[in-house]
C-alpha cells in the first residue's frame, strides 16, 4: 500500500515538475526567441487580413444591393480594424525596434524589454487567432423588408370634392364587413389609382387594417409579377425552384397570418382567378371567426363595370367620373403655375382645359408640356385639340392615346368596336342618339344574325350597355341618348381615320379638306352641324358605305345633280337640316342604300325616294314634306317609316301603307291626322294598319275616336304612343324611358273609345295614361278600366276633368289590386274631385282614406298635386297610414287652397326615400307636418334622411315647419342631407320649429325669436334663400345645432324688411351671397 501511495505521489510531482519546468521554459523563450513571437504575431495579423478581406468584399457588395448587414458581421469588422490599425498588435510591432536596443553601453541586450515585448506579442497572436476563427460567416447580409409605403403622401392626389366624396364612399365601405370585393371603375386616366393609393394611406392611419398589399395586374396578368408585389409588401421573398402552384400556396398562407388585409389589385382588365395567384378571398377561417377584428378585403380597379360586378363579383362598386369645369382649371393652373394666369393666357387656357374634359391625365399631360412656353405654343397645342392631332402633344401619345386605344383594342367584338367608331361620327360634345346609330347599324350590316328591329335594339343596347362599362360611352341626358368624354372622342377619332372613317372638321378651307379625304378612298365620312356653302360637284368615292351632312342652321346648301356618281356601294345616307329646291337626280343611283335619313329638311317632291328599291329604313322626321306619294308603295323592304313632326304631311296615298308589309315600326305621331273613316277615299285610313302583320311599334295621332276601326292593329304592339284629340303630346309632358303611352283628350263620347276592343287592350297594357279635358267620366278606375285597376300603369297624369269625382272608384267595386306599379301621380285642376279613393266615407272624410295608398299604390315615387282647390288632406286621422308613402322620392303640391298640412306625424317616418319636396300657393297651409296626436311616448325627433331640395313658395297662413308645442319641447327635426332650402313669401313664418311655449311668449315680447335654432339640424344645406318674410327678424339663434350651416356658401336674401341680423355664427366661409332690401 505504502508503495502504491509513494507512486501516486510520485506521479504527481513529476507531472507537476514538468508543468513547471514548461512555464519556466516558457518564460525564458520570451527574453531569447522574442523575434519569433515578434514575427508570429505579424503573421498571424496578416492572416486576419485575408479573413477580413473575404469578409468585407461580400459586405460591399451586399450594400450596392441594398441589403442590410449583420449586426454581428459589422461588430467583427469593427473589431479587426481596431486591432490591427489602433489595438494593441500595432503597439507592439511599433515596438519592435525598442527591444533591440541594448544596454550598457551596448555591452548586453535589453533583456527586459524582450521580455515584456515577446509576452505581449504571445498573448496578442492568441487573440487575433481567436477573431480570425470568429469571422467565418455563412452570410453576411439578408434582404430588409420592404419599407412601409402607406403612409407616405400619395403623388397626383388632390383633395377636389369630386373626389372627395367617392373617397370617403369607399373608405366607409371598407368599414362594413359585408363587403369583401370592392370596385372602383372609370375611364382611362381619371384617376382611380391614385385614388386607392390614397385610401390606403387612409385606411393605415386609421389602424384599419393591419397590414395593406398591392399590386398591379394588367391587361395581360403575369402571376408571378403579382405574386412576386404582394410578396415584396409582405417581406417574404420565393425560392427560385418554386412553380406557380408552390408560390401560390405559399402567398395565400401568409396572407392568411394577417388578421386585418386589405388587399389591392389595380387596372384589371380580364378576370383574375384569386386562388392562381394565391390571394385568399370569402369569409376568414373559421379559428379566426371569434375574433371581432379580423376581416379581409379586396378592392379592384378597372375600367369595366360588366368586368367587377359579373366576372370578379365585387359587392359594391364606386365610379370615378372626370373633374368638374372649375376642378379641372385649378389642376391646370396649378401645374402651369400662377405666372400664366394673365390676360393674354387665359382664354386659351380655358379652352384647353375644356378640350381636355377634366380628365387628369390630359390635363397633367398637356399642362407639363406647356409650363413655361409661350403664347404661341399654347395656341398651337390647342389647335392640335381641336383637330385631333393628340400625338402632336408631347406626351400625350404615350400617356393619353395609347392608354384610350388599348381601351378600344380590349373590347369583346368586332361589333362593339364598329358601334364605337360609328359614334365618333357624331359631333364633338353633341349627344350620341342611340336610334340612329341603330339605322346606321342597320344599313351596314354590322350585326350578325340580326334580321329584325326588335332584335337589332336590343343588340344595340347591349353594345351601347357594354361600352359605356368599358368608361369609352357616357350616359346621356336623356333616355335614349349616350355621351362620349371629350377626350376619348378625339382619341376615337383619330383610331377611325385609320379605318378610313373621317369626321371632317370646321377647318377654314373646307374644299381642300374634303379633296384630301376624298383621296384617302374613304369608307365613312361625316360632316357634323358644319357651315357648308358648297359641297363638290361629284362625291367619287367607289368604296363609300355611308355619308353624314348634319347642317349647323336651316341650310340651303346647293346640291349638285350628279353629287353622288361615283357613290354607288353607299349604303347609309343622311342629309339633316338641308332646304332642297329638289332631290338630287343622281340620288336614284344608289341602288344598295339601305338606310335614308332626310330629317329637318324642306322637301317638295320625294317620288324619286321610291328608286331606291333596297330601303329598309327611311326617315323624313321634323321635315317639310307635304305628301307621301305613291311610289313610296315600291319600297316593299322598308322595316321602318318614321315621320314624325312632319306638320305639313297633309297627304298619304291610300294604300301606300298597307303595301309595306314587311314594316315594323311606324311613327307618324305629331304629323299625318287626315285619315279617312272608310277605305277608298283620297287618304290614307286606319284600316290599311291591320294588314301590317310585322308592326311592333306605332306612333299615331287620331282626332277623332269614332274613326277607330275595331281591329285596328293585328298583333300585339310592343311599343306604342297614341293620342286620341286634339293635341299631340307636349314635350314636357312624355315621360323618358317607357315604351306604351297612351293621351286621351277632349272627348266628348268617351263611352264610344270603350265599345272598341283593342283600344280597351292598348288602355290595360299602357304604362303612362295623360287624361285631359274628358266629359262624361266619373271614376277613372272603375269607367276607364272595368275595375281591373291599371296593372301595369307607372304614371297616371289627370287634368281638366271637371266631371271626375275619384280616382278609384268603391273599394266593393274594384275585383283586383290597383295601381300595383304606379310610380307618379299628377292630378290637376279637377274642380269636383272629391276623393282620390272612395271608400264611401262620410263627407267630412273626404281624402282622409288616402291611408289605401298602402294596399293600392305601393310604389308611388312621384306626387303632384296642382290646383286641387277643394282638397283638405292626404293622410288618415288614424295610424293605418303610417307607410303609405315609403317609395316616395319626389312630392309636388301647388294652389291646393284648403289644405293646411301636407303631412300627418304618422306618415313621417315612411318618407324615408323623398327626395324633393316643393309646396307652392296653398292659401291656408299653416304647417308641412301635422304633429297633432303625436304623444310623450313617440321619438323625439322629426327625420327626413334623404331630403336634399326643399321650397316653401308663397304661404302667407305658414308659420312653422313643424309645431311641436304640445308635444316634446326638446324635439328636433333633422335633414342631415338637404342641400337647398328657399323660403319665399311665406310672411308669417317666424320660426322654422314653433313649440307654441311661454319661451316663444317670451322671445317675442322681450327679443324676436330665430327662425333656426338648436332644434333644426342642416349640417350639409349649401344654398339658402329667404325672399318677401316680411315679419322675420332673426335667421339664427346664438346656439345651432352642431354643424348647421356649416357647408353654407350661397345665402341670398330678398325683400326682408325688417330683418335685423344676417350672417350665422358659425359659417366662416361664404361662396357668394345677395341682400337686397327696397327703399
């Protein structure tokens, strides 16, 4: 055991002994080997070198690519140069030299120094050994995340109230959950991408939405550029082996991580199949549900309505028209800026602007262009407007043109694109009449498999439907019209002179313009609402197919005889506003024309017409013509006869018309009456209509009833407008848009229009009845209709029928619903009627039955009553009538002397949908709203939602809106969308709101009281007029309802007298405003 132990101990003095005999060695080597630490020191400083060389190429050039740089890679960089430039391996080579040095005289080296140095050195290599070994990096750098985009100011956006309002639509719809496709359409340029930008700004400052995404896709998507933008808003990045498939899993998923997405895809063009690319759409996952906050919305940008609503199915979809005149000119002169709004500048600047239409990128193209050039350069760019030459702009081409062309280029059919270029025929800023351009279409052939007029209109629709979704078209100002944007109208002209269709315009030297043209070999040309003094001898145009001349004013322009040789393949011709001595002769020589429109013209002799053997469409609309001859009885291909307004045509050849078997429409209204009872006299009769086995439309004025045969027409007639008197209809009396009208007049024997069978038809299937001067009727319901109750009337129009008692005869009497579509009602001057529904009341409840309005006039928009002297109420004393009225948009009541409230407090809120309310000359009313029986328990407030036009004229008994003195003190009345209010005659009104209290006691002895007040709430009204109130003192009270009045610009105020105090406290800013006061 003693020996084991004195081994052990043994062991470990030896290993101690050589542990210690190292250290001594060790120490030793640093005062004699001190140029070896020295020199293995350097090296190994010259190593880190190279490590930090491979290093640092990477990191440059990670940071010429934007990359961020590790934090950890910057730290070791940071600690190589200080080690080798300022540490202490720099000290310690500079000391190099000291430790040389001897001592003594130079007798012995310096052994400390050594020493001290070689140690130094040692520990100094051991540490840069240990940062070489820590700079072996796998990267260096990643890719950061893209920088957040939304909140920074949006380029181009302007802050105009046309845009404003669409803004705020759409940043509100986001707010509503049920909506998870929003659209927001318009034509090229308008401005819908910088519109969403900003709303994405919005949406991001508000917090709501977490995270927002866009992209653009284009008319021709690329998935992977998509998915490649919303992966770089996400900052996720795709490996480069991935496929579509792959990519697209991934992106939905990550998307799906976001609680609150709002997701934009902008300028789509064609749909776009969400899950291809990887976009996540419907309802949010079902562990996400409980989650109040988490919602997921899309918002589409495009240029086709038809494209968001049937192919992306977007849920609510908001149009971006153009700016407005006054928005457009300041856009203009901001860009030009403020040193050409000078004298010289500023017509030409006007002009501009108008030409560009308020369309933004017209007006930032054309304005950059010509900031800081002269007069003569604005004058010039001009002129290329007025003449088409967009491409003469600079940047217009590329901006302008080519962006409306790929519009163009982008639409479904050939037929969409020939109806669009047929529009441009038409002049520039006129309306695009859709019935013409059905003639015209028909006349070229441009629709396949369409051989009727029914079916060509409704082809048309469908076209004119599909381009005004596609931004090219406007709606018009009238039913039947269409508009086109100024700017697209020129960008349309130019692409149809590439087709060799040319809308020539006003230039100075027409005959040079017109030779010009005619040596391109025109296949259309158009000459719209010119000034025309001569026309070329001989047109010469071999493949011409159709020919415009729309004269400015009645013209006399001298046609020349032989004008349309070398024209034979026209096929349309319209000649509008000419006065011709006489039809060209050579105008028998164009035996392919198929459509002949000679409206507004003066014509004598028109039997050459009846050459033209290939017509299917002949028009003489709003023409002097005085007799429709014979040989109009060759055209046996003629489809349609239209001639209206012709208050000359006092002849039409017996059996001309029966001959045109195969016609469709037939309009003769304001025109032709002369028709004979029998056939075989020197007219026309009505007879000759029952053989028109193809006829679909007629228009027909007959003045007297006892000549309607009993078959009058043989088919069902789809449209139709007949006036049956003495008057043809007014204009303002036609209602747009409805296609069986029917006006009956001064009749004498009404009992006689009844006997006849398909008059009774045409009367039960008339959308609009105009009733005028009848003798003999009672009952318009029960007499007129045998009790069938109008099933498809939508307007019912009643004047001067002083023998009419009701509307609607014994409810016993009626076998079905009444009026179930009726949407207007206009009863004027009936000087007996007593009620609009007897009910056999009592007769002190005449009209208080109108409560049936809910059973027998459901939707009733529009209700005028004029000059109605005996009626005293609308409404029940009960509250059966609560919601009689709920589709009301529109009410009109003017000289109905003993009425003196329009409305009861229990028809109130059922007006939630009336628009315009205007009440004129009614004597004795005291009040709009009765609010007699309104008790403590009903709400506290009068709400009129929709109401934007409101006018008192005339009522010298009215002394309040609403009386609510008995009812709550602190009732208000709300109209939280009017935007007109015009107060006028109305002397004794005081307050707008009269409660009837002590304090109006008050107010009146002590200070007169205002007519607005805390109790009137108008945050939006802009347009305010008080005319001849001769006893009002104040408008407003110190205290309004908090914004009244605070969109006010236009105050004008007339013939007050005794007003003390005008503007409010609370309107800081005034557009204009008049106040006159008389002498």
């Amino acid at each position: 055991m003693a020996e084991v132990g004195l081994a052990a101990f043994s062991s470990i003095v030896s290993e101690g002994s050589k542990s210690l005999f190292k250290l001594i060695i060790r120490q030793i080597s640093y005062v004699f080997k001190h140029q070896s630490y020295i020199d293995g020191l350097k090296d190994q400083v010259k190593q880190l070198g190279y490590r930090r060389e491979t290093v640092q190429q990477p990191v440059n050039h990670a940071r010429l690519q934007g990359d961020e740089i590790y934090e950890g890679v910057t730290d070791w960089l940071n600690k190589v140069d200080e080690f080798i430039s300022e540490g202490v391996a720099k000290s310690i080579i500079d000391d190099e030299d000291r430790a040389k040095k001897s001592c003594f005289k130079g007798l012995c080296p310096n052994l400390i120094s050594r020493y001290q140095l070689s140690k130094q050195a040692a520990k100094a290599a051991e540490a840069a050994a240990s940062l070489e070994g820590k700079g072996t990096f796998s990267s260096v750098s990643y890719r950061p995340a893209p920088k957040s985009t939304e909140y920074m100011p949006v380029k181009d956006y302007e802050a105009f109230d046309s845009r404003t309002k669409v803004f705020q639509d759409v940043v509100d719809a986001l707010k509503d959950d049920s909506f998870k496709i929003i659209g927001v359409y318009g034509m090229g340029g308008v401005g819908k991408t910088t519109l969403v930008k900003q709303v994405r700004k919005q949406v991001m400052e508000d917090k709501l939405f977490d995270k927002v995404v866009m992209a653009e896709v284009t008319q021709t998507p690329d998935h992977h550029k998509i998915q490649d933008k919303l992966a770089f808003d996400l900052g996720m990045e795709f490996d480069l082996n991935e496929n579509e498939f792959q990519r697209a899993s991934r992106l939905c998923q990550r998307l799906k991580q976001e609680k609150r997405l709002l997701i934009i895809l902008d300028n789509i063009w064609t749909k776009l199949e969400f899950d291809k690319v990887g976009i996540p759409y419907g309802d949010v996952d079902e562990k996400d549900r409980e989650d109040d906050r988490s919602r997921r919305t899309i918002i589409l940008t495009s240029r086709s309505r038809d494209l968001l609503c049937n192919d992306m199915n977007s849920q609510k979809n908001f149009w971006i028209d153009a700016l407005s005149k006054d928005e457009a000119l300041q856009l203009f002169e901001k860009i030009v800026g403020d040193s050409k709004k000078t004298y010289d500048f500023q017509p030409t600047a006007d002009e501009i602007v108008e030409k560009c239409g308020g369309l933004p990128v017209a007006l930032r193209t054309v304005a950059s262009a010509l900031k800081n050039k002269s007069l003569a350069s604005w004058k010039d760019a001009l002129n290329q407007l007025r003449s088409s030459n967009l491409r003469e702009i600079r940047g217009m081409d590329a901006d302008v043109y080519s962006s409306i062309k790929l519009s163009y280029d982008f639409l479904e059919s050939d037929e969409a694109k020939s109806l669009f270029l047929l529009c441009t025929l038409f002049g520039e800023g006129h309306p695009i009449y859709v019935h013409y351009l059905l003639r015209y279409g028909m006349g070229l052939g441009l629709f396949r498999n369409v051989y009727t007029l029914e079916a060509a209109r409704n082809r048309v629709d469908a076209l004119i439907d599909s381009l005004k979704a596609s931004c090219l078209l406007l709606d018009g100002d009238a039913e039947d019209e269409a508009k086109m944007h100024d700017v697209i109208h020129v960008v349309a002209v130019s692409i149809a002179a590439e087709k060799l269709m040319f809308n020539i315009p006003n230039v100075a030297d027409f005959e040079r313009e017109m030779e010009e043209t005619i040596r391109k070999g025109p296949i259309a040309i158009s000459l719209p609402y010119r000034d025309i003094q001569e026309l070329p001898e001989r047109l010469e145009c071999p493949q011409l197919k159709l020919f415009f001349l729309f004269a400015k004013h009645d013209s006399s322009l001298q046609i020349s005889h032989l004008f349309f040789e070398g024209a034979e393949e026209l096929k349309v011709l319209d000649f509008t506003g000419i006065f011709f001595s006489s039809l060209p002769s050579s105008l028998g020589c164009l035996i392919n024309v198929q459509t002949l429109c000679l409206d507004g013209c003066r014509l004598n002799d028109i039997a050459i017409v009846g050459q033209l053997k290939k017509l299917e469409i002949l028009s003489f609309r709003d023409s002097d013509v005085k007799e429709l001859p014979l040989v109009i009885g060759q055209l046996t291909r003629l489809q349609l006869l239209d001639l209206r307004n012709c208050s000359s045509l006092v002849v039409i050849a017996p059996n001309v018309i029966s001959k045109l078997s195969r016609l469709e429409e037939l309009y003769i209204g304001n025109s032709f009456s002369q028709w004979e009872k029998v056939e075989g006299g020197s007219n026309a009769s009505l007879a000759e209509l029952n053989g028109l086995s193809k006829l679909t439309t007629l228009e027909i004025h007959v003045r007297d009833a006892e000549i309607l045969p009993q078959d009058l027409v043989s088919v069902e007639l789809q449209s139709y407008r007949i006036c049956i008197g003495n008057e043809w209809w007014s204009s303002r009396s036609v209602k747009s848009g409805l296609s069986r009208l029917m006006k009956l007049q001064g009749l004498e024997k009404f009992g006689i229009l009844l006997q006849n069978y398909r008059m009774k038809l045409l009367l039960e299937r008339t959308e609009y009845l105009y009733l005028k001067e009848l003798k003999g009727v009672q009952n318009v319901v029960h007499e007129l209709d045998d009790g069938e109750g109008f099933p498809r009337l939508k307007h019912l129009h009643v004047e001067s029928c002083s023998e009419i008692l009701h509307i609607v005869g014994s409810v016993g009497r009626v076998r079905r619903k009444v009026f179930p579509l009726l949407e207007s009602l206009s009863l004027w001057c009936l000087s007996k009627l007593e009620t609009i529904c007897d009910s056999q009341l009592t007769e002190d409840q005449s009209f208080s039955n109108l409560r049936i309005i809910i059973v027998i006039l459901p939707s009733l928009e529009e209700l005028n009553l004029t000059l109605l002297r005996n009626m005293k109420k609308l409404w029940a004393d009960h509250n059966q009538g609560m919601y009689c009225c709920q589709n009301l948009t529109k009410v009109i009541v003017s000289s109905c002397d003993r009425m003196k409230y329009l409305f009861s407090y229990s028809m109130v809120n059922s007006l939630l949908l009336l628009q315009h309310l205007e009440i004129r000359a009614c004597k004795s009313m005291e009040g709009v709203v009765d609010t007699t029986g309104w008790s403590e328990r009903d709400e506290g407030h009068i709400h009129f939602p929709k109401l934007h036009s409101l006018e008192l004229h005339c009522l010298p008994e009215l002394t309040s809106f609403a009386n609510t003195g008995h009812i709550h003190s602190d009732l208000v009345v709300e109209f939280p969308s009017l935007l007109e209010l015009r107060i006028s005659g109305c002397s004794n009104m005081l307050r707008f709101i009269s409660t009837s209290s002590p304090e109006d006691t008050i107010h009146s002895e002590m200070q007169p009281p205002p007519l607005f007040d805390e109790k009137v709430r108008l945050p939006r009204v802009e347009v305010l007029l008080m005319e001849m109130m001769d006893n009002l003192r104040r408008i407003w009270h110190h205290q309004l309802a908090s914004e009244s009045f605070s969109k006010l610009k236009n105050l004008d105020i007339w013939w007050c007298d005794n007003l003390r105090n005008i503007f409010p406290p609370l309107v800081r800013l005034l557009y204009s405003f008049r106040i006159f006061f008389p002498r």
